[in-house]
C-alpha cells in the first residue's frame, strides 16, 4: 500500500457491495462535482411564530448526481468529513449564500442565512476565512448564522470557544443545531457565544403524541430563553405543534408546514407571492 494513500480510503474493487461503491465515487467525485455544477443550495426559510414574517433561510446542500440523481446531504456529508472536502462543501455553501445576499441586499432585502458547519471546519484560520468571504460578496457578519450540532459544538468545547468568539466578533450568529439531542454542559453554553438553539425535530415530531417529548420542548424553550437566547424549532409539520410553540412562546419555527427546502427560483417566487399581498 502507498504511503500518499488517504487512509480513510480502501482502493475500490469490483468485489465490493454497491453501498461501498456508491460511497466510494461520492467521497471521491465530490471535488469534481462542485466543479461542474452539480452541488446546489436550496434554501428553507424560517418564520417568526408570533406573525409569521421571515427571519431568516437556511442553506440546505444538494447534489443532482449525474449516475444517482439527487443525492441527500444525509449520504455523502458524514463521508467527506474524514476528507479535505468538507472544507469545498462549506467555502461552496458559503460563497453560494454569501452572492445571494449581496443580490438580496441590492434589492433592498436584508435576508439573514443560516449555513451548517462541520467541526471538521473549525480550523484556527475558519473565523479569518468566513471574514474573507463576508468582504469579497460585500455582506454584514449580522447577515449570517452558522449552525453547529450540538454534539459538534460540545465535543471540544474549549477548543471551539477561540473559533466562536473571532466568528461572534464578526457580529456573525451562532445556533446550536438538533438541540436536546448531544449532552450539552449547561456551564457551556452559558460560557459559550451562543444566539440560537434550534430544537432537535425529533422532539417536535414526538411532541403531539409523547408527553415527554411536550415536557423536553418546554424546558428547552424555558432554557433558552433564561440565558437569553432565540429558540427555533425545526421540523413543523403540523398545524397543531405550531398552536402548541406559539402559546409556549417559541420564537421561530422552520419546517414543512410551512414550506420545504427550495431551489433559489421556486424560494424567490414563494417570497414575491408573500411580499405581493
Ligand atoms: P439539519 O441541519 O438538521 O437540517 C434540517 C433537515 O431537516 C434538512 O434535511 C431539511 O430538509 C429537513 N427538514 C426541514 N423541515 C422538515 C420537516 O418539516 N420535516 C422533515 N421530516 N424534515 C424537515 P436535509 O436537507 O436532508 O439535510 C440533512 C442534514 O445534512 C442537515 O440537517 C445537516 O446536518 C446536513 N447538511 C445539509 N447541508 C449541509 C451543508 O451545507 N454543510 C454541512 N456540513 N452539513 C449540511
Ligand atoms: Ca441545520
Ligand atoms: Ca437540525
Ligand atoms: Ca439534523
């Protein structure tokens, strides 16, 4: 075997399964891929619960895969994590989200996005690279979340807290992603420069037929909202769990209930046929 082989990587054979083959071109083609095109955002927006008005989009990756048709961030994220390529998914994402705010904002729209990390991504020179981008598209750090799972965020707390504040400092917003799902130390995220948490739809989904899962979504909201932060909540899909978050004073919510993640044409249209009332 090579010494320049990546160890992550097994050299494929035919004799392998399809599953391995299919992971195989995917951690492999990704590069390639973003260079032709093939690696997209779509955007799901994120409302207020109070009024439903907008608060903001996150930025969902997609890749239309010329052999596997669409491919969902569920197969190949995980894959290109042990990879260089997680850092082309995030600078791609980025910069996708970061030129579209600039149209946006030549539009007179202030549109806040939301862009999922990787811990794989805080490297020491992330929060110089995110400023980087903010000044070539010509963007305010106020216009962009960055989302970090929980279990992420917590991993190495110490380690991220440098990395969170020179992001924080950039007036960028963190959000604490899948919520209630990681072991979160309360001292934490006390400590750390935290805005949002967004509650795990696992929880939300449970919450209509668990009470359990009512209780979790309760303390969560109480939680954040005692430590000052915005509480999202993801994964609404039913009319009555938004009844049940607005009267437990949840702020936002994002889910299907509202509107799947889109393609930028069918988001714009969806926001000209709100604006247009
Ligand atoms: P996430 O960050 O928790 O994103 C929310 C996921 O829930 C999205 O799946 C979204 O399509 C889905 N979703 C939204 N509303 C509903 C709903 O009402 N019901 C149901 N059943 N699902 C809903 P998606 O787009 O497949 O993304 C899956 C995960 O992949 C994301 O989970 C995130 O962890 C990761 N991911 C997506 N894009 C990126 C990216 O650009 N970079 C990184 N590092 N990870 C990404
Ligand atoms: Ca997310
Ligand atoms: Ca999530
Ligand atoms: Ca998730």
């Amino acid at each position: 075997a090579g010494r320049n082989r990546n160890e992550s990587l097994e050299i494929y054979r035919p004799t392998m399964g399809e599953t391995y083959r299919r992971r195989f071109n995917l951690v492999t083609q990704f590069r390639q891929a973003v260079e032709s095109g093939h690696i997209s955002v779509y955007y799901q927006p994120q409302v207020t619960l109070r009024n439903q008005e907008l608060r903001g989009v996150e930025a969902l990756v997609r890749w239309q895969h010329p052999e596997f048709g669409m491919v969902n961030p569920a197969e190949f994220v995980k894959a290109i994590e042990a990879t260089g390529s997680i850092d082309i998914l995030f600078d791609h994402v980025l910069n996708t989200c970061l030129k579209q705010s600039n149209l946006w904002l030549g539009r007179g729209l202030r549109i806040p996005v939301a862009v999922n990390v990787s811990v794989r991504n805080l490297t020491a020179d992330f929060p110089d690279r995110v400023a980087a981008a903010l000044a070539t598209h010509q963007v305010p750090g106020e216009l962009l979340t960055l989302e970090l799972t929980e279990s992420n965020m917590m991993a190495d707390p110490e380690q991220s807290l440098p990395i969170l504040s020179a992001l924080h400092a950039q007036g960028i917003k963190i959000a604490v992603d899948d919520f209630g799902t990681g072991y979160s130390s309360l001292a934490y995220l006390r400590r750390l420069p935290v805005d949002e948490l967004k509650i795990d739809r696992s929880f939300i989904q449970g919450m209509s037929t668990a009470l359990g899962d009512l209780a979790i979504v309760r303390s969560i909201i109480d939680l954040g909202h005692s430590l000052n932060l915005q509480v999202i909540a993801e994964g609404v899909e039913e009319e009555s769990s938004r009844e049940v978050l607005r009267s437990m004073r949840c702020d936002g919510m994002q889910g299907f209930l509202f509107s799947r993640p889109q393609p930028i044409d069918r988001f714009e249209a969806w926001l000209a046929a709100r604006t247009v009332r």
